[in-house]
C-alpha cells in the first residue's frame, strides 16, 4: 500500500486533485467528509457536542448548524481545542478503519487540511500540496460558497503559510489557472510517480538512480533530506539520522540523488529495522555492502554497513545505515563537514566529478564512477581528518 498525503489550503482547490485521482483509482479518505461523518445526527459525537456547546450548535432538524459553532469556536483557542478533543479521534479512528479495509496494492489517499499544522506529513510516502494564488482562493471562497470577503481572508490567514507548505511538499500542484492544466499533471504523476511508487513499496524493490549525471548545487535538497530523515525517523523510532554526501554541501555539483546517515547499535539492529524501512519506502539493497574509500583498520569489519534506497521513482536516495560506535559513522561526516568549511576543495571536488561522470554515462550505475573518484577521495579525506584534529596515521 502507497500513503498519499494531500493538503492545501482552503479555496486552493484540492478537492479537483483528490477527485481526480479517486477516478484514476486511488482510495480516497476525505477527513472533512469523515468529520461530517462522525458528528452526524445520532451519533455520540454530536450529542459531546451539544454537551459541550449547547443546544444553540443544532439546526431546527436536529443536525449540526456548522456556522453558529463556527462562531463559536473560530475566535476562541479554548473552544476549538474543546472541539477538536471531540471530532478529531473519532475521524482518526474511521480513518484507520478505512486504510485497514483498503487492498493491499492500493494507493491510499489521505485528504487532509491540516496536514502541515499537525505535524502529519512524515507518516505517508509522499505528500502532495495543491496551491493557488491567495487572491484566486479569495475569488473562489466569495464566489463558491458566499463567504464575506473579510471571513476568507481570515480564514487564509489563519492556515499554514505557503513557505511551511513547500517545507512539507515532495510534490508541489499549482491549481491557480485552468482546470485542464492541474488534471493533466495529476495524470502525469499517477502514471509516471505513484504507480510504480506504489509497485516498488509492495515488492520491496529499489528504483535505481541509474548512470551517474551531474548536475549543479540544487538549493532544494537539503529540504528534501529533512522530510525524509522525517520519514526515516518515524520508522525507526527516532533512530540519528544525518544528511550527507555531496547534496549536503551548499554549492557543490552532484548527482541528484540524496544521501542520508542512519546510526544503530549494531549491524543486527539494522537488519531488525530492515522491514519497517522498506514499509516506509526504503527497501534494502540486497548486496552485503563495505565501505572501501576509507583508511585501513586493524579489524576491517568496522567499515560492514547496511544500505536502503528509495522505492520512489521521483526521488532517489542512499540510505547508509552504519553503527554509529565504528569509525564509518564520524569519518563521514567529518567529510562534509570539512568540504562545509572549504569552497577551494568544493570547487576542486565538483571539477573531478563533472571531468569522470561522463566517462561512465553508458554504465547504468554509478559504480565505476565512484571508483575512478577514489584517489581524490583517499586524499581530501586525509586533509579533513588533519582538520577536525585527528591523524592521518590513526584517523579512526
């Protein structure tokens, strides 16, 4: 099963998303409809809140009068979290009905509001944020469903911002111009994202980042390494979790493909979390893996590692899981952090990288590539340990 996150904010137009890919064959779960749902005439969720609220929250046929709670509680913090104490596990609890009824090989879309106010985007595999400009969302909320001009802008207002939006979206959908142009693109992500994404998580298949391409310094990336060390983390229970390797050092060319850390106790721990990592997208790669472009040691079982990449065709990443007592764990990021503190060896390191990749570009990996890096490598990490105040000799 695919998690799909969905959100935007009101007037945005995220119902023609989630409408769209409902017909393209996706599990929709509407939070809004759930929550509708739960407080229903005759259920307990309304009679908790007359209970809390009073008989003047009911309409003359005994439903929920939405606009007279809304005066209530839109102003008044108390109130609201009064009612959210009410709705929101009852909507919790359907919704984990639903994505427990739903097939296996489903593309679960969850549609939620407040996704990015609630903290919820690390529990999907991907999160879609549907966006337009404020000034359309007003015209739409006026126009739509008679809202006062002034009660729309409040409303916008009081959602999450557009920068904490983008923070949480791996894909961002811009509905600010014709139906068409949105629906398209969402056709276009089922087919050539979600799809296969989905196919991959079920299979426990890695979608390779095939031959080694360099691109420049993306300002993006370090906020897609957060969402997923978000992801990683909530699958390993909060596991350390670093961004590393070239697209965690500003300015430096790279193969777009994110490199993360994960530290664990031992290597039989990684292996304990190997399925609830390839549960949240990061299947394992199947080859026992060592890490060689690193100094000698007297037990060179030290440099053993686990290695998990991204099922998302959309985004690729090495996951490095490595024991966080062996010396694999600093020696990278002393790495980075060194190539942090010192544009000259950013600037000579982006100069081999764009001089070796197109040797390998018929490869279909990108090991040789990384192999032909290894002399530069060997020799810019004896540099970096001498300035973190370690050794060359004894770097471990």
């Amino acid at each position: 099963m695919l998690r799909v996150g969905l959100t935007g904010g009101i007037g945005s137009g995220k119902s023609t998303v989630s409408g769209r890919l409902g017909e393209l064959g996706a599990v929709v779960i509407d939070s809004d409809l759930l929550a509708r749902e739960v407080v229903a005439p005759g259920t307990e969720g309304l009679r908790d809140i007359v209970a809390a609220f009073g008989e003047g929250v009911l309409a003359a046929d005994g439903s929920l009068d939405r606009a007279a709670l809304a005066a209530i509680v839109f102003s008044d913090d108390d109130a609201r979290r009064t009612l959210n104490g009410i709705v929101h596990p009852r909507v919790a609890a359907r919704t984990g009905e639903m994505m427990a009824a739903a097939p296996s090989d489903a593309i679960v879309v969850h549609d939620v509001p407040l996704l990015v106010e609630n903290g919820m985007a690390p529990a999907y595999h991907l999160v879609l944020v549907v966006d337009a400009p404020v000034e359309e969302r007003v015209r739409r909320l006026v126009a739509a469903r008679g809202m006062a001009e002034a009660d729309a802008r409040s409303r916008i207002a009081a959602q999450a911002g557009d920068e904490q939006r983008r923070a949480a979206a791996d894909v961002w959908l811009d509905n600010g111009g014709e139906r068409t142009v949105v629906l398209s693109e969402v056709d276009r992500l089922w087919a050539e994202r979600l799809v296969p994404f989905e196919v991959n998580v079920r299979e426990q298949r890695v979608h390779g980042a095939g031959s080694p391409k360099i691109v420049d310094y993306n300002p993006e990336w370090p906020a897609a390494a957060a969402r997923l060390i978000a992801r990683v983390q909530a699958a390993t229970g909060g596991a350390p979790v670093e961004h590393i390797g070239s697209t965690a050092v500003p300015g430096l060319a790279a193969k777009n493909v994110i490199d993360l850390q994960l530290g664990v106790d031992s290597l039989e721990e990684a292996d304990k979390l190997a399925h609830a990592l390839a549960e949240a997208g990061f299947p394992r790669y199947p080859d026992a893996l060592t890490d060689t472009v690193l100094p000698s040691h007297p037990d060179p079982e030290v440099w053993r590692k686990r290695v998990h990449c991204s099922a998302d065709p959309g985004r690729p990443v090495n996951l490095h899981v490595r024991v966080r007592q062996w010396p694999a764990w600093r020696y990278v990021l002393i790495f980075r952090d060194w190539l942090r503190a010192h544009p000259e060896e950013v600037a000579a390191y982006a100069a081999v990288k764009r001089e070796l990749a197109p040797e390998f570009a018929a490869d279909g990996g990108a090991t040789r590539y990384a192999d032909a890096k290894s002399p530069w490598i060997q020799a810019a990490l004896t540099r970096a340990v001498e300035w973190s105040g370690g050794s060359a000799d004894r770097p471990w």
